[in-house]
C-alpha cells in the first residue's frame, strides 16, 4: 500500500471572537507549525492510530465506531472518519502515525489541524475529491459530534484555506473567504498562558446558547442581523448576562470589518487598538477571559513594540495573540514569559494554510 502524508497547521484568531457560529465575521491566520500523518489504507477494517508525542496507539473496527468507546485523543481523528461514513464517502481501515509540533490546548487548534490532517489522509487515501469548504464542514461535524463542542468553522476554514503574509477573512454566511496582505513589518507572538483551556467542559456551548437566546430575543436568525445601535435600544427587553454576550458579538463583528479596513490600509495601529477594545469586551461582557489573559494582555500594552493583544481561541485559558513590530519579538517575548511563571511564547508569520502547504509540495 502506498504510504501518504498529510499536513494541516494550527490557527491563531487574530480578530473576531465567538463571531464564527454567530454567522459574522474573523480574521484569522494559520501558524506554521501543525500536525502531520503517515500511513496507508489497510484492507482488514480496521483503524491503527499511533501518537508519537502521546507515546499512545488505538485499534478500533471500522465498524464499530464510537465517540464513547474511544479514548479522547483519538475521537478528532476517529469523529472524522465516522462523518465520512454518515455522509457516504466509501472509507476503509487504515492505519497512520500522528506527529504534531503544536502545543495542545494552548488556543492554536491542535484539534482543527488534526481533523483536517485526517480529511486530507482520508480523502487521498480512498481517492475522495471534497471541495474546501466540505472538507471543513466534515471536520467541524466531527469535533461536534464525537467531541461535544459545538464550534464554528472558524479553525477549520482557517488552517485550510489560509495563506502566507496573509490575514483570512471569513464571512461566516456565505463563506466567502478573502485573504487580506498583512503588513510585512509585523510578527505574531503567541504566549501561552500554561492555563489549560476547558472547551471540552461546556462553558464553549454554554456562551453558544446565550447567543441563540438573544438573537432570539431580539427577533433576528442570528446576532449578525443585529447592530450595537438595536441592542442598545433594547436593553431593557433582555436579562444584562445576555445583553452583554450580545453586545461582545456585534462588537467584534464591528472590529472585525473596521480591522480588515485598516489593514488593507496597512494600519496596525489601529488594528493593534482594535485588538486591545477585543480583549476588553472579552473581559467585561462575554466573560471568557482569566487573569492569567489578562495579565499578558497588560503586559503587552506596557511593552514597546507591541501594536495589540487579545486572547485568541475560544477563551477560558490558552493563549493571547500579541502582533508586534518586526524586530523587537525577542524583548516581546521575554516580557510575556516574565509575566507568569508557565508561560510559553511561540514568534510566527501569518503561514501557508493546508491546502496551499499540499500545492507547494
Ligand atoms: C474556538 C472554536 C471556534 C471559535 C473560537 C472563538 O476556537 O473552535 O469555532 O468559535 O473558539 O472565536
């Protein structure tokens, strides 16, 4: 059998938070380290999943796929398999290694860059031709149904269809995907807060369902119908936690197009304030940040060379995003680390997504 190897990077979110499952807008990146996987099509049904870095290997029957009687680092690989299964593209057994320079649960989507890895294996491994946008949706119905977070499509489109010295902007209605320049002056620092990230835990859909009950409070099919001005005037219709979930969203849904704006513009300075007002929405109204966030947010404010910094991801834990000035990473960094004793910061372009990374090679 011929042996296949597919690539798919981490994300970072550069502006838009919890917008993507809101039908808005965000801009994103694809960092460039992710996760890779080598293996073959077997013809005995059966699946043989190895992590290198977990030193752990699952043999599972085709047949009986299971979130439940699978262990959890194998379910972003193994939900992915059974959606092709649900959405009838002919799979068999097979068997890969997993090997990821990502750090895991540090807000870069080790999950999305893994079940786009296995798409790609997937579909090249059973001859499966899948437009990006399928292959996206394939992946994000895995992580919602073998995983149980109810995420947008926000890291999928990204680590697939980013491309490099560029920011991706994803309308998350009509998925149109646009790659806007970034300015070839900044870096990208991402400082991980050594404070794991619970997505797995609920808060995630939690904040989903608080954003279906005021879009349906305020009468529009999702929070990207509502403007500041119409929420503001409804303030007293709507309980205050579900006005301010409310009042994050069309937020950034704002910031997000002021952001593009300035950065077709090459604005970093306001895109760098833009991400600052982000992390304080995040503070005061969505409630997804931690002091551990915060604390490197402030440190950034007070660090030369740092245009703006944010939490990026889902939140509750993992990373902030820290974009800065060509040049001066290495002071950036050692500030960041200063800050908190687990800190650890990872300097990135804005890298090749998936797609363009199997083209170039
Ligand atoms: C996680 C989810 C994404 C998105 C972000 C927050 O990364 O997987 O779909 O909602 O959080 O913007």
């Amino acid at each position: 059998m011929t042996s296949i190897t597919t690539y798919a990077p981490g994300r970072a979110e550069l502006l838009g938070n919890h917008t993507d499952y809101n039908e808005g807008y965000v801009l994103a990146i694809a960092v460039d380290r992710g996760t890779t996987l080598t293996g073959q099509a077997r013809t005995d049904r059966r699946i043989r999943i190895h992590s290198r870095e977990l030193g752990k290997t699952e043999i599972v029957a085709l047949d009986q796929l299971a979130a439940e009687r699978v262990s959890p680092w194998s379910r972003y690989t193994l939900g992915v398999v059974d959606q092709f299964r649900r959405n009838d593209l002919h799979v068999e057994g097979f068997e890969i290694e997993v090997t990821s320079n990502l750090p895991l649960g540090a807000g870069l989507s080790s999950s999305a860059s893994l079940e786009n890895a296995t798409v790609l294996f997937l579909s090249q491994a059973f001859g499966i031709k899948l437009e990006p946008l399928q292959m996206a949706r394939l992946a994000q119905k895995a992580e919602h149904d073998f995983v149980g977070v109810r995420c947008g499509l926000l890291d999928q489109i990204s680590s697939l269809m980013s491309r490099d010295q560029h920011a991706t902007f994803i309308d998350c209605r009509s998925f149109d995907v646009q790659h806007v320049p970034l300015d070839g002056r900044v870096s990208v620092i991402i400082a991980n807060s050594g404070v794991k990230h619970a997505l797995v835990a609920g808060e995630y859909n939690e904040r989903r369902s608080d954003c279906e009950v005021a879009a349906r409070a305020l009468g529009v099919p999702f929070l990207r119908d509502a403007t500041t001005e119409m929420l503001k005037s409804r303030k007293n219709d709507l309980a205050d936690r579900i006005y301010r979930r409310a009042l994050h969203i069309v937020g950034e849904n704002e910031r997000v197009l002021a952001g593009s704006e300035a950065l077709r513009h090459g604005d970093v300075t306001r895109f760098g304030e833009l991400m600052y007002a982000s992390h304080e929405s995040s503070q005061a109204n969505f409630e997804n940040s931690c002091a551990e966030l915060d604390q490197l947010v402030e440190t950034a404010r007070k660090t030369p060379g740092v245009y703006g910094a944010r939490l990026s991801g889902g939140g509750f834990g993992g990373a902030t995003i820290n974009l800065v000035e060509k040049g001066r990473e290495k002071e950036v960094v050692k500030a960041l680390t200063s800050t908190l004793p687990n800190v650890s910061c990872l300097v990135t372009e804005a890298a090749d997504g998936a797609l363009a990374c199997a083209k170039k090679h």
